[in-house]
C-alpha cells in the first residue's frame, strides 16, 4: 500500500514540474503583459523613491498595463524586502534594492526575513558615495573642525542616516574609527525623513548620500565625501582619502525580483531596465540629483552582490561586529 501510494505520489509531482516548465516559456515570451508591482522598501523622498519616480514614466511604455509603486517600510529595507522574497515568482513583482543593505541585514541581525541570496538581482543602475554633511549655519567649517570637536565631546554628537545596517551606519562606524571618535548613529527610515531631523537640530549631523548634499545644498554643508575621486556634481567636495582618512562606501541600488523566478523573466525585465537607463531624459534627471549611473545586469549584479558578501564579512570580523 505504503509502495503504491508512494508511486502515485512521485507520480503527481512528476506532473506538477512538466506542468510548471511547459508554462514557464509561455510566461517568459508575453512578459509583459500584467501591470508592475515596484516595492520601494524606504519612504517617499528617499533615493529609492526618487529614481522609481524618474523611471516611471519610461518603464509605463513597457509595462502598458502600468506600474504601481508600492511602499513597504521599516527595518532599514528589510520589511519590504521579506516581502519580496514571499511574492509570486513572476517577474510582475520587483523591488528596489540596496547594498549593503541586503548583506550587512542578514550578516549582522541573523533573522532580518529574508537571505542576502533569496534576493534575486534583476540590474543594478546606480550607485551614491556616503557624504558627511552640516547644516549651513553649523560652526564646524570642514571635516577637521568636525574630528576635532567629536574629540573634545565623545558621545555627543550624533549622526542621523538611513535605516539601520546599511552603507549610513557602516559609514558612520568607519568614519568613528578612522578618526578616532565617537559618534551616536540615529537611523531613520529614509534618507527623506533625515533632511527635517538635522534642520530642526535634532542630529549633529547627518552620514548620508551625494543625492541628498545636491538636493539640499542651500541648506547643507559638506564636508566630505566616501567616493575614490570627487563627484562632477559636488566639485567644491572633497573626497575623505584627500583629508587623510581611507575611507570609500556608499549605497549600489537596483531591482530585484523573488526567489524561483524564471531566468528568462528576468533577463526579459533586466533588458527594460537597461532601455530606461539609456534613456536621454533618466540619465539627465539622475545626474542632475547626484546618481552615479551603474549598469549591472544578473549576472554581473550577482557576482559584485557575492563579492561584497565576502568584504563585509571580513570588515565586520575585523571591526569586531562579527565573530570570527
């Protein structure tokens, strides 16, 4: 009995895969026929939010049944990433993504609701350097004025940034060992929210993107930098490697999609994303805030993700945040 069952059984899974693999190619050559599903796991306002907002109106000639964007937030990106990772495998459902984020989460909390792999890479198309900026008005001129007063009050001055383990918090974590200090990082849910907490003077200073020092720069000091060279749009900006600190981080963002979707899907969505980030009109936008545009499909996405992997474990082992 024990036997039959067991044959009828391996029987029914047997139809199951033939039935999945024979849809798969039919799926694969109308996508896309559904409208999109873009979850942006930060709040509006943030750089998440900014390019889906820049990409809309491109990705609507592809996607003719439309594209809603969905905003999932909490936990840094993690909220909206576990969220991904338990939607339809079908390529209608993608999210933005960010690293470290999708690393340091799962490397550093254990359970962040999803595994850095679960996440698949559909195409990276930007990348933000971290930027230590003040307000205007704030009496520490350059970074050195900055070092020298956190020296003086250790403990004090406080840090506001984006979300918790990710590239702010590693940023202000590097920046407190190189020079020597001790900074208080505040996550928050966003780089938006950030903007008011330092203008009101609720944080000493913000750990944040280039986006947010071209956005607000009647408003906001730089003092450096977390690129290997300065950024055309911020030429006055030195880089931290300039003032004496070997300090680069920063944020690479794309799309992903859930685990179990088909490769032909995403290389379908990977090409959309390659033809809007050659558009004339999303490259200019992205310059003019501050984006550096990358151009990752799967593949390459996959294997910077896995190198990464690799990077910031051996970082945080040696920052002691990890054991060995």
């Amino acid at each position: 009995m024990e036997t039959l069952l067991s044959k009828r059984f391996a029987l029914a899974a047997t139809m199951v895969l033939v039935l999945l693999f024979s849809f798969a190619p039919a799926m694969a050559a109308d996508y896309p026929s559904k409208p999109l599903n873009y979850i942006v796991c930060f709040n509006p306002g943030g750089e998440t939010d900014i390019t889906a907002r820049i990409q809309e109106p491109v990705l609507k000639k592809f996607y003719k049944e439309g594209v809603v964007i969905n905003y999932k937030i909490g936990g840094g990106g993690s909220v909206g990433w576990a969220e991904l990772v338990s939607s339809k495998p079908d390529g209608y459902t993608l999210a933005g993504h960010n690293l470290p984020h999708i690393i340091l989460q799962p490397m550093l909390r254990g359970n962040a609701g999803y595994k850095t792999l679960d996440i698949k890479n559909v195409y990276i198309f930007e990348s933000t350097p971290n930027i230590l900026v003040v307000r205007q008005d704030s009496p520490y001129k350059t970074l050195k004025d900055f070092i020298a007063a956190a020296k003086e009050k250790p403990g004090v001055f406080t840090l506001g940034g984006s979300g918790s383990s990710t590239a702010n918090d590693l940023g202000t974590i590097m920046l407190n060992k190189a020079a020597g200090i001790k900074t208080i990082y505040i996550p928050f849910t966003g780089s938006g929210p950030v903007v008011p907490a330092l203008l009101g003077g609720h944080v000493t200073a913000l750990m944040t993107y280039s986006t947010m020092a071209v956005q607000q720069k009647e408003k906001f000091r730089p003092l450096a930098i977390m690129s290997e060279e300065r950024m055309s749009v911020l030429p006055d900006v030195p880089t931290f490697k300039e003032l004496g600190y070997d300090l680069v981080e920063g944020a690479y963002r794309g799309v992903a999609a859930p685990p179990g979707t088909p490769d032909d899907i995403v290389a379908k969505a990977a090409a959309i994303y390659e033809k809007v980030m050659q558009d004339p009109g999303v490259v200019k936008k992205m310059g003019e805030n501050g984006f550096k545009i990358e151009r990752m499909g799967p593949e390459a996405a996959t294997a910077l993700v896995k190198k990464r992997m690799v990077l910031y474990k051996e970082m945080m082992t040696e920052m002691g945040l990890l054991k060995k």
